[in-house]
C-alpha cells in the first residue's frame, strides 16, 4: 500500500509540475496581453480630441441632412395632393368611360338587331318575290310617292305576323322554375366565393401575424444566445470576442448564420478558418450559449473534451464549474480524459476485477480529497 501511494504521490507531484508550467505560461501570455492593453490605453487616451472633431462635423452633416429631410417632405406632401387629385380624375375618366362602354353596347345590341331585322325581311322577301330586296318596289309595278293598296299591305302584315310567330317556336311552361334555379345556384355560388375571399383573407392575416410573432421572438432568442455566446467565448479563450450574424437576407425568418470568432492575438474571421481546438471551443460556446437560455435539469455531455488540448481542457473544466454553480443542472460527462476526470465530484466506471464479470465503480472526488486530508 505504501508503494501504491507513493506512486500516486509521483503522479500528482508530475500533474501539480505540469499545472505550474501552464500557469508560467498563462503568466507569460497575460503580461503580453497588459503590454498590449497599456499600447491601447495610450491611444484610447488620446481619441477623445479626434472624438470632439468627428462629433462637429456629423453634428453639421446632420443639420444639412435635416433640412434636406425637411424638404423632401414638403415636395413628399405636394405629392401626394397631386397624386390624390390625379386619382380622383382618374376615377372620374373611369365612371364616364364606364357610361359610354354601356351605351355603347346598348347601341351595338341595336344595331345587331336591326341588322338581324333587315335580313330576316330580305330573306323573306327572296323567298317569297323571288328576288332582291332592292327591286321588289319595281315588282309592285307602282310609281314613286304611290300609295301601296291596303289589302297588300294588310296581306304583308299578316305574312310577317306569321313569320314572327313561327320564329318564336315553342312557349317553354318551365322558364320561369328553371329561372329561379339558376339564380338560387348563383346566389350559392356567390355566396361561396365571398366565404373563400373571406377566408383567403383571415389566412394571409394569420401567417402575417405569425411571421411578425415569429420575427420578434426569433430576433429575441437571437440576441440573448448572441450575448451569452460572447461571454462564453471570452471566458473559454480568456479573451478575445465573437459575434453572431443573420446574413443573406434582412428578413430574420430567411437569413442564415456566420460565426464571427477573434481569439487572442489574431484577427477577426469566420469559424471556417480557425483550427479544430479553436473550432471545437467555439462550437462549444456556441452550443452552451443556446442551453443558458433555457437550462435543463440535466445535461449528458460526450466526449466534448477530446479534441481539446491541456490547456483547453482545463478551460472548459472551468466552464463546467461556473455553469454548475450558475445553474440548478446537474452535468453528466463521458470523458476518457485525465485533467476532466479529476475535476469531477464523483466518478462512475466499470471494471472488470474478474474475467468476463463487470462491475459497476463510483469514487466521490470530494469525499476521497477530504479523507487525504485528513491522513
């Protein structure tokens, strides 16, 4: 036993030696970063005055662009009247050509049946006179201005009479029942199509409302994941910053999403072209900041840890210990990594004492760190 402790002793000693390396060379990085920091300090210091300059001339741009608002809006009013004038002359162009396409047509359906008329009497008298219209006042043999004999005349009455009756054909006893079923089926069928219109309508205004609803609560979630994400990002990175971005679209229901990532001491740029640790972390963030807004009771993290370095390792520990403390959820990692391992309060693992016999091991970290203190 005493040779098994102090070979854990050996092991601990090598982890706490390699803990004092990272934290020399965390030192190392956070004096570059406070040299830079006092470099931009000294340029902070000096910007008010450029400030003071830049605030007077967009104080100036603003006044002209006022008075040129100003204006726009006056000619905006001017014409609008003009436009409001020209739609009432419209209108009043439109009734009047409405009035004279019915009389029109009035005039047309006339003319058709005169037309009709004067056939109709030309054939008549083809079939009866044998011949044109034009010469049957020579067939007559009268002279011009003559009085035609009232027996011909009252014959010719007679003809057209029949001629006409003939025309009629057969009276039809059910016009007026079948007249009453078309306008019966016409009023359904109106009555239908105002139902449709009415529909149409209170369905374009449902998926209005639900896009506008859609829009703000999408924009909402948008911000608070895109606040949380960058603190997560900076904590995880121990500086820098990030931002989320709606692109390819102003409407926030069609637009995609950039991640903008600056880890310390590079230059801002998109996810695609940071390195995996650096991917992975941001991912990380990312994911994180989605589950904040809403935490679970529980949360099952696997193998999130494995294409983390040391270092990186040890952020995302700490991450896992201010989320704990934060939040009510209880973590579950699957890890085969050392460094996450013994940052956990308890462990749950399976062994295998005898061949082909399982057996389900739990250590409690904090009670175990108590008991080596007290030996």
């Amino acid at each position: 036993m005493r040779e098994e402790r102090i070979t854990a002793i050996e092991r601990e000693k090598k982890a706490w030696h390699d803990r004092a390396q990272n934290a020399d060379r965390h030192l190392l990085t956070l004096r570059e970063r406070l040299t830079k920091t006092q470099a931009d300090l000294e340029r902070a210091e000096a910007a008010p005055d450029d400030i003071a300059v830049r605030r007077r001339e967009l104080d100036a741009k603003i006044e002209v662009a006022e008075g040129k608002r100003r204006e726009a809006a006056d000619a905006l009013a001017i014409g609008e009247n003009e436009s409001r004038e020209s739609d009432r002359a419209a209108a009043t162009a439109l009734d009047a050509l409405s009035q004279v396409k019915q009389e029109s047509a009035r005039a047309e359906e006339r003319l058709e049946g005169a037309t009709e008329r004067r056939n109709e009497v030309a054939a008549r008298i083809r079939e009866i006179l044998e011949c044109e219209p034009y010469e049957a006042f020579a067939e007559t043999g009268l002279k011009d201005g003559a009085a035609l004999p009232e027996r011909d005349a009252i014959e010719r009455k007679i003809e057209r009479l029949r001629a006409e009756r003939e025309r009629l054909g057969a009276v039809n006893l059910r016009a007026e029942a079948e007249q009453e079923e078309v306008s019966t089926k016409r009023d359904e069928l109106v009555n239908e199509r105002d139902e449709l219109i009415e529909a149409i309508s209170k369905l374009r205004s449902g998926i209005q409302s639900l896009n506008r609803e859609g829009r703000e609560r999408l924009l909402v979630a948008f911000d608070q994941v895109n606040e949380k994400f960058q603190n997560l990002f900076t904590h995880l990175f121990g500086g820098g910053a990030a931002e989320l971005q709606l692109v390819e679209s102003d409407d926030p229901l069609e637009a995609g999403l950039e991640i903008l990532a600056h880890p310390p001491g590079k230059k801002p740029q998109t996810m695609t072209l940071l390195s995996g640790g650096e991917q992975a972390l941001t991912a990380m963030a990312l994911i994180f900041a989605v589950f904040l807004t809403n935490p679970a009771p529980i949360c099952v993290l696997d193998e999130v840890d494995a294409p983390l370095d040391d270092h990186n390792v040890e952020r995302f520990c700490n991450l896992m210990d201010q989320m704990a403390a934060d939040t009510d959820t209880r973590f579950v990692i699957i890890t085969h990594n050392p460094i996450t391992m013994a940052r956990m309060d308890r462990l749950f693992g399976v062994t295998m004492a005898e061949r082909g016999v399982s057996q389900l091991v739990s250590v409690d970290l904090q009670t175990a760190e108590s008991f080596r203190e007290a030996g």
